[in-house]
C-alpha cells in the first residue's frame, strides 16, 4: 500500500510538471533562442537573413542581421549560385529557403541553409520550372512559392520536413499569372500582393495553407504596384516601398489585416524611396533591405504595434537588392 502511494505522488509530481512545460514558452512558439507565432514561421525572433540579389551583377551572399539590436549585417555563408532577379524566400523553424531567381540564366533550384550556424546553403529541391520574379510564404510545414516571370499564376510548395521538389497546389489570380509581387503569411493563410500582369496590379490574393487549391482576390493595395517587399506581423501583412511602373520608387508603408478580406491602409513610409527591396519581420519590426538601384545596402525597420515611419537601422554587407529575404 505504501509503494502504491508513493508511485501515485511521483505521477503526480510528473504530471505537473508536463502541464508546467506545455503552459511556459517552450511550447507556445515563440522562445529565447527562435521560432515564431504557432502556425508559420513569417515572424522571427533573432536574425534577419538576406540571400543573393543583385550587386549589380548576381550575388550568392547570404547576410544575417541582428533583430535584438540595430547593427549591420555580416555576410555567413553563400548560397550554391548566385541568384537575383528576387528570387522566393521562405522561412522554417530551423532552416532558411531560397527558391527560383536567376543566375543569370532563369533557375529552379531551391537552396536551403541552416540557421544553427554560419554556414553556406545546399541544393536540396527544385521548383516545377525555371522562374524568377517570385513571391514567397511560409506555413509552419512547407515553403511557397507564387508567381513569377515568365508571367505565371501557379502557387507551388514544397516541403521543410522532407528535401524534394515543390509541386503546383492551384493558381493566384488573374489567370494570366503575375510576377514581381510580394509575399505574406498568417497563421492560416499565404498572400501574394501587388505585381504586373503585365501592368501593374493593386489585388491581394489569399490562399489556405490547410488544403490545397486556388487563391481568391481579398482586398486591395492602395496603388497598383510591384516590386515591393513583403512583411508579415501575428495579426497584420504589410507592403513595403515598390514601383508603378518601374524603375520608380515609393516610400509608402501599407498594411492590410489577416482577421478580415478588405483593403490596404497606408501607415507610414519609409526613409527613402526605394524599390525591390527585400522584407523581413521580426516578432515586433518589418525590415526592408537593399536595393538594386545605386546599389543600396540600407536596413530599415518599422514598427507593428503603431503606425509610422521607417528608421534607418544598418547596412548589408554588400550594396544589392532584389534578393530573398528569410528570419528565425
């Protein structure tokens, strides 16, 4: 009887303790060293990561930048070629995705890098063709691609678990495709907003992340434009800078929310005006780097929790834009 009830407290005991760890940070996705909001990995909570762009000739550098403080980036690794013409980026728990681009020549291969080192990446996959001109969305088990030139309208993935080749899961709107969009993810959905079709469009698509099919039209960006960087807050999907029609820039700052389908509301702006940037999103902070024009190695970030304008935070380790962009 006695070892009975000692067996009966220490389950007790261990029972508490498992409820303990299921209720702390450990378990709700967001923690000291990584990760992000439970459902994607569109927000990260140490680094930024931009990888190849163009320099102005093709660059396969990958940079990391700290999200805990403003400084510059350093450069960590290299991508297998180099790749420009914004390439999709795409962000799981433990490794960063650059997809499509070209380099110079139009490519499909999917490059994967780890963020528990410094560390060049590797072939692990290749998209269904050769693309560039991509958007970029995460879900917490695959990367996504949408998009892209020449002007298509598939939504690819692939998976994070698994190293393979992405599959076409359904279609963006309008038929006729778009290219030189940007990229957001919530929880349960992915976004593709703006691009050219081949004019510039204002649509912001949405597409499940539970179940594949195609993407509807839910809203719409203040202006028609492409080439703009895309952020992605818990609750909201932003737009950053962008041109209409190209090579002209613009500072504007949108954001549109992820609870429900309607239009973008511009918010702030950010310091320059500036166009294929690359975006980033902290738990807290958008960051847009780069730009091919000059070439341009400014960081800057905004902030989710008000509406305002961007800050000038850092640089790249080298002057480049139309790049992909990653976080952890």
């Amino acid at each position: 009887m006695a070892t009975n009830t000692i067996v009966k407290a220490q389950k007790a005991v261990f029972n508490d303790a498992v409820r303990g760890l299921v209720d702390s940070s450990v378990f709700t996705g967001v923690t000291s060293y990584g990760g992000a909001p439970s459902g994607t990995q569109a927000q990260g909570t140490n680094f930024g990561y931009t990888s190849g762009g163009a320099a102005p000739g093709v660059s396969n550098v990958i940079d990391k930048f700290p999200f805990t403080s403003d400084a510059s980036a350093s450069d960590v690794g290299d991508l297998t070629v180099g790749r420009s013409s914004r390439p999709a980026g795409q962000s799981s728990s433990t490794h960063g995705y650059t997809s499509g681009g070209s380099a110079p020549a139009l490519s499909d291969v999917i490059d994967k890098f780890t963020f528990s080192s410094d560390a060049s990446a590797a072939d692990v996959g290749n998209l269904i063709d050769a693309r560039s001109r991509l958007a970029g969305q995460s879900s917490t088990t695959h990367g996504y691609a949408t998009g892209g030139a020449p002007r298509i309208n598939y939504i690819q993935k692939f998976s994070f678990s698994v190293d393979g080749n992405a599959s076409d899961v359904g279609d963006i709107t309008p038929i006729i495709g778009r290219y030189s969009a940007c990229g957001q993810s919530s929880t349960t959905h992915g976004y593709t907003s703006g691009g050219f079709n081949p004019s510039a469009t204002n649509e912001i698509d949405k597409f499940p992340f539970a179940s594949d099919t195609n993407a509807t039209e839910v809203g719409t960006l203040i202006i028609a434009q492409g080439f703009c960087a895309g952020h992605s807050s818990t609750t909201h999907g932003y737009v950053s800078g962008g041109s209409e029609p190209p090579p002209a820039g613009t500072k504007n700052i949108q954001k549109f929310p992820f609870a429900s389908d309607t239009n973008a509301a511009l918010v702030g702006d950010l310091v320059v005006i500036t166009s294929q940037s690359t975006g980033q999103s902290s738990n807290t902070h958008g960051y847009s780097s780069g730009s091919p024009v000059a070439p341009r190695s400014v960081i800057e970030k905004f902030p989710f929790a008000s509406d305002t304008n961007a800050t000038s935070v850092g640089d790249l380790s080298i002057g480049r834009g139309a790049a992909a962009g990653q976080q952890y």
